[in-house]
C-alpha cells in the first residue's frame, strides 16, 4: 500500500518499511510480523498494523512529538476507570532509522468506525448516544491532577480562523455566512468554565469511535487527551448524533446549560476549521465538519 498522502507541508515520511525497520530495531520480537498502513482520516497520527494482534502508532508531525508519551503515561491509568474499551500500550518507541519522534505500539482493537460503517439511525444510534455519554461522564470523574491541557480545554476565542472559514465557505455558497457568524457570536457570549480543568478525549469524532455488531465498542486516538473545560467533548453531540438522540447524550453526560452551549461553539469551531482546511486534502474529516455545522445551526435554531 501506498504511504498516506500528506494533508500538510510538515508532514513526516512515514511508510511500511520505516515501520518494518523501527519495529525490527527496537523490538526485536516482533521482527518479521506483517505491516500494513491503516487508512484513516486521522490527521496527527499514522498507523500501521503489526501481526493480527498489534497497531504502531507514529505522530504524522513534529508538532505530535509530546503524543505518544502522553499516551504511553496516562492510557492505563485512566482504561480501568472508563466504560468503553481505549487503546492498550504496549511498547513506548524512540526516534530512529531517520524518524526523529517518539511512537508506540498498542493492542489491536477490533471494530468498524462510525464513519465508514455509520451506525443505525434507530436503537443503535440511541445506544450509543448513552454509551458515549456515560463515557464522557466517567472520564470527567478521573483525577485530573498531573495532566496537561487538552487542545480543545481552553475558552472558545474570537478565532481568526472561524472567522475566515465562514468567510470563504459564504463566499463560495457552502454555508449562508451571516447565519452562522451570528450563532458563532452566541456561543462566545456564553459565560466561560470555572470549575477546575477535568479530563478530556478532546476528538471524539466518527473516525474515533468503534463499533461491533451495532453496538459501539470502543474509543481510539488520543492524541488529544489532556484536561479543560468538559464543553469540548460535548461537541460529539453535533459530531456524532441527531436531533432525536442528542438529548440522550447530554442525559447520561450530566452536563449544564452552559456547557452544553460551549459545546455546541465547539462543534462550529471544529466543523468550520475543518471543513474550511480539509475540503481538499481530506474530503473526510471535511465531510464530517460540514456535518456537525449543519447539526449545530439546526440545533440552535
């Protein structure tokens, strides 16, 4: 298979060889196992199968250097304590062979993504709004003492780059550009987070979640842990559901009013940004921004 095509100019080279060789290096026991790239939507991270049992997981970007160690440290502190299998680390890898950043090596998990395979718009998709809200919910309980803040913790912000995404997609007719400026200027006048910062998934998007046989299983990449104002989590409420069992997410996330609202600005930042940079480059992550504006805007309306 061919390597991953990049989605931006910082990319590193990343393929089955280099994999092949990391892994043979360093880890000797497993030389010889099968690698095979996963294609995923994924824009921090690549993958790749090693065996049946095992993925490698290499930041795609220099700016990912701190993911893999962040994931290494807290994935088996927080697994026992969520409702909803994680990824298992099993080996911590180091820069080599020309590849100059940490990686790791987990479990496999089995399971279709929500994207590829969507679940069923009826009990399956109820299902797992209260699947996936429990999670939130169980997540946030963890001690959050130690951990770092998560890329989307902070306080939604007049960002330039929202501004100039429902600049350009209003001009190119994807979206009605007052509409949307004026449900953006909603969400910054909510009143900010003021608890202390808990812990967050910070991505939990389709191309996240895993499901078997209907039924969702399983939350994948990390990338984004850390802690912050539980609102950005929220944002799998436009990411993820509908009208009909969006409600049931909030129920089992216990979450207020103006987190919900947060939220909700989560979900136009997120759609608009990514829709904005990656209608191009990953038509998927585009399609799924495009998605949770559309499900904010109806919602808010």
């Amino acid at each position: 298979m061919p390597p991953a095509p990049k989605m931006n100019p910082d990319e590193l080279d990343i393929d089955e060889t280099l994999v092949g060789r990391l892994v043979a290096e360093q880890f000797p026991e497993w030389a010889g196992l099968s690698v095979e790239r996963v294609v995923s939507a994924g824009t921090d991270n690549a993958m790749y199968r090693l065996g049946d049992d095992m993925v490698v997981r290499l930041p795609r970007r220099p700016g990912g250097a701190g993911q893999a160690e962040k994931e290494q440290r807290w994935l088996p502190k927080l697994a026992p304590r969520l409702p909803l299998a994680v990824p298992v680390p099993l080996a911590a890898g180091a820069p080599g062979q020309g590849y100059a950043l940490p990686w790791g090596v987990f479990r496999w998990l089995d399971g279709s993504n929500v994207y590829d395979e969507p679940l069923g718009k009826g009990d399956e998709l109820a299902d797992a709004a209260g699947q996936l809200g429990r999670f939130v919910a169980a997540l946030r309980e963890v001690d959050a003492v130690g951990g770092s803040p998560s890329w989307r913790g902070g306080p939604l912000a007049d960002d330039r780059h929202v501004r100039a995404a429902i600049r350009e997609l209003g001009t190119d007719g994807v979206l009605d550009a007052s509409a949307v400026t004026a449900r953006w200027e909603d969400a910054l006048r909510v009143p900010r987070w003021t608890g202390a910062p808990v812990w967050l998934h910070g991505d939990l998007l389709p191309g996240n979640l895993l499901a078997q046989d209907g039924r969702l299983s399983a939350v994948i990449d990390f990338g984004g842990l850390g802690t912050g104002d539980p609102a950005a989590d929220v944002l799998a409420a436009w990411a993820v559901f509908d009208g009909g069992t969006r409600p049931l997410f909030r129920e089992a996330a216990g979450v207020d009013d103006d987190t919900w609202a947060r939220g909700r600005g989560w979900a136009l930042h997120f759609g608009l940004t990514a829709e904005h940079h990656y209608r191009v480059t990953n038509p998927v992550l585009a399609a799924v921004g495009h998605r949770a504006v559309t499900e904010a805007l109806a919602d808010a309306e």
